[in-house]
C-alpha cells in the first residue's frame, strides 16, 4: 500500500481540525444530554465509515476491507474504555458538566501513546517476525484472562496509580471548577480533576497494549492501523456520554470483546504459518460475535432504563466552596491589585463556581 506524505499530513491535519471543533463546540462546561451524544457519535462514525470508503474506492477493496475490521476491532474494544471511564467519573463524583474536558485531553494523549505503540509494534514486526508469535499468545491470554475476571472492575479506591500519584504530586480534594491547576499560598497543587486524567490515561494505555495486537492481526499497514485507531478514538467522547448510563445492561458484552481478541489471536497463528483467513471472513466473524453480544445482552436486560453509577457515600473530593475558591492565587504570574476588594472576591469566585453550579442544576433536573 503507497501512502503518499502528502495524505498522511492531510489525515493527520483533519484530525487536528475536528478535534478543535469539538473543542469549541464544548467551550463552556455543560452535561451533555443523550441527543447531543447520539448525534456527535453519528458525526464520528459517519467519517469514521466515509474514510474506510475512501480507502475502499483509491486503494481498492482488500485494503478497505482491512480497514473496516480495524476499525470495528477498536471501536468495539473501545466500549471497555468507556465502562472503566464511567466506574472512575462515578467513584470519584466528577460533575457531569467537567467531564467532556478531562475525556478530550485523554483522546489527545491516547492519539499520542497509541501512535507511539503503533510505531513500535510495526518496527518488531518488521525486523523480528517472531514478535508475531508474542502478539497472537498475548491476545489469548488476555481473552481468556477477560473470560475468567468478566464479573471483575477496576477498583479506583485500590488504584496504585491514584497513591502514586497523591504521594508525589501535592494535590487539592476539591473540584474548582475545570482547572487542572490551582495555586494556593503560593504552593502550585494539583486539582482532582488533574488525578482523574492521570488516571484515565494509564486505562488507555493499558487497553492499548491489548487493541494494538489485535489489528495488527487484520492488517500490516501501518497507515490502516493508525486511522482506524484515530476514526474509532475520535468517537470515545461522543460514546461515553450516549452509554455511561447503560453500562448496566451490556451484561454479556465483555464476554464478546473477550471472544474477538481469541479469534483474532487464532488469526494471527494461522497467519503465520498454516493459512491466511481472508479479511471478509474476519471482518463478518468479529461483527458476528459483537452483534450476538450486544443482542444477547440487550434481550437480558429488557425492561431496565438508563441508570448513572451511583457514586459512593463519601466520594473522595468535593467541589470547592466560594470561600476555597476565593483564596485561590493566579497559577501563572502575580496577582494583580484590586481597587474595590469585595467587587475583586466576587469576580474571582464567581467564574470558578459557575460551572459547578451548572453542573449541579443540571443534574437536578436528570433527576
């Protein structure tokens, strides 16, 4: 496959585009409702799938059909990342409002590590082949190991990642509003919106190391494993905000994800030495087990309606108080002097307290 590099800057520069779109288009903090997902999920599939057909009609149907695997492997893997995000937001009482910010810079970051990881992964195939045996024993293990701990969550008041982080980096335990940094007495701290990224980014890359593998099993082209990785990542935001509040009833989908990284595991063997499975066949096996999944699951589950996670009684961070919020200190620069100090309290209180204030309006008439 010749990929000019003229289209992967074009590819690479829509991506910029659209993510500064979505950007703007969630500028201020708001709870985005289940109409504002389901259409900015159709935007991302909708290009998602226009790309594969652009793929399809310049690089002919083989390359396509690789393609569309790729990116339904990664688009399906990704519902575990949206489970995991939905157990954190949850356990660690995330206002719904400042939640779109923290997933954006987590699919900045995931384009990032995903990137690298597919970098490397094609640089040991390219030079040991006998990496392929690696990657193909490593997606069994990993169904297999879904299949027994199906029943098993992340468990974010055990994480180590979250002491490692609560050890080494001075933090606050309150929300003041977005900001992923504070000062305070002239000492700069971390926000719990900052902890909460940190965390969601070492999710990823965990869930990168098991996606990574399984498209290359579909495809060795570099440039069809990144886009589909990109079109699929792209959607996460939009995904989360449609399904958080369904996690409940895809009973049967883990099990299904589990499936896929066995068949395509089993793939890669059979690639290597025995016989190659078409792509069609691989593409109509994993929609199969994904379909059956999520139908099984969804005919279990009959009759239950939408249902946030409940958050734990005591959640661990609070959102800041007009009076916490007042003592805070620019991050960067000195603070400037005010004529009129009850007008300058106001005027610093008032912008960090209103998306919390939103937020929480919001979710009263959820209720």
């Amino acid at each position: 496959m010749d990929v000019p590099f003229w289209v992967w800057v074009a590819v690479l520069g829509f991506i910029v585009v659209m993510l500064a779109v979505d950007l703007f288009a969630h500028r201020r903090a708001h709870v985005i409702g289940v109409r504002e997902a389901a259409a900015w999920s159709g935007v991302w599939v909708a290009f998602g799938v226009a790309f594969g057909v652009l793929i399809w009609w310049v690089w002919g149907a083989e390359f396509g059909q690789q393609y569309f695997a790729g990116y339904l492997i990664e688009k399906s893997l990704a519902v575990d990342n949206v489970f995991v995000w939905a157990i954190v937001f949850s356990y660690f009482a995330v206002p719904r409002a400042f939640q779109h910010r923290v997933l954006f810079l987590g699919v900045l970051g995931a384009l990032v590590f995903r990137g690298i990881f597919i970098a490397a992964g094609a640089v040991l195939i390219q030079n040991f082949s006998w990496i392929l045996y690696v990657f193909a024993a490593f997606l069994l293990y990993t169904g297999y190991r879904m299949i027994r701990q199906r029943e098993e969550h992340l468990d974010p008041e055990n994480s180590a990642v979250l002491r490692a982080f609560r050890r080494w980096v001075p933090m606050t335990d309150a929300y003041h509003g977005q900001k992923l940094l504070v000062r305070k007495n002239g000492v700069l701290l971390a926000t719990p919106l900052l902890a909460v990224l940190v965390l969601i980014e070492v999710t990823d890359v965990v869930f990168a190391v098991d996606s990574i593998p399984a498209i290359f099993a579909v495809t060795d082209e570099v440039f069809l494993v990144f886009t589909a990785n990109a079109f699929a990542i792209l959607g996460l935001r939009a995904m989360y905000f449609l399904l958080a509040d369904m996690i409940h009833r895809f009973i049967y989908l883990k099990t299904g994800l589990a499936l896929v990284l066995i068949w395509v595991g089993i793939k890669m063997l059979l690639k290597i030495d025995i016989v190659y499975i078409p792509t069609p066949i691989s593409l109509a096996v994993v929609a199969m087990i994904i379909t059956v999944s999520i139908v099984l699951s969804l005919r279990a589950t009959r009759g239950q309606g939408r249902r946030a996670l409940p958050s734990p009684a005591n959640p661990p961070f609070h959102i800041a108080t007009e009076v916490e919020n007042a003592a805070l200190e620019p991050v960067w620069g000195r603070r400037r002097p005010s004529r009129s100090p009850a007008r300058h309290q106001e005027g610093r209180t008032h912008e960090s307290t209103r998306d919390a204030e939103q937020a929480h309006r919001h979710e009263r008439n959820l209720r």
